[in-house]
C-alpha cells in the first residue's frame, strides 16, 4: 500500500496488516510517531524496516551520514568550490538530518565557508 508520506494512513495500513492475514511487513522508510511505535508492537507477523533505523525491529538501511560525507568530499576534490545541499525535513533522521551532518561535516573538515542554510 502507498501512504503517499501520510503519516495517518501509514498507521491505519499497519493496523490493517495487523488484523488480517499478511505473513509479514516491508515497511519503507518513514518519519516515526508515537502511533507507530505503538501499533508496531502490536504487530502479529514479522516486520522489516528498511532506509530507516528504528530500535527493537529488523532494519535494512545504510550509513546516510557517510555517504552524503562521501559524495561530498568527491565533488570538493573535483573542483567543487560551491557545494549546494537540497534536504528534507530533520524529522526525517536518515534522509534529513544524517545526510545533513555529512554534508556540513565535510565542508568543514575542507575548510569551505557554509555561505546559507534555509
């Protein structure tokens, strides 16, 4: 099912998963709330996170602080003296904020002047 990043709709599928016959839950990255968790917990079948960390459950995700590290330390050493960053929300701890910080951390560790942060 697609939630579209509905946060409400994403609660209301997995309680529908939670009450009918699924032998389990791939469950893409979100930004969790309270409501998941708690409807998490009540699940009945096997659940597997992925893109996302989340204590007490299965996860397939990567090192997003270091890739966003990486990829920015290879456009400095190509020549790149403006690097730019287009995120989402901080909310969002992979996608957002861990991608963020290694975007930040590589511009200092390269001494490159963050000239604007929205």
């Amino acid at each position: 099912m697609n939630s579209a990043n509905n946060h409400q709709k994403e609660v209301e599928y997995l309680d529908l998963f939670r009450n009918n016959r699924v032998d389990g839950v791939i469950f893409l990255a979100t930004i969790f709330t309270p409501r998941h968790e708690a409807i998490l917990k009540k699940m009945r079948v096997p659940v597997v996170i992925v893109g996302q960390e989340y204590k007490g459950f299965c996860c397939v995700c990567h090192d997003d602080f270091s890739a966003a590290y990486a990829i920015t330390k290879l456009m400095i050493k190509k020549g790149g003296k403006n690097p730019g960053f287009i995120g989402v929300t901080e909310s969002d701890k992979a996608a957002g904020l861990a991608r963020k910080k290694g975007f930040l951390k590589a511009l200092h560790d390269y001494h490159i002047e963050i000239k604007k942060i929205i």
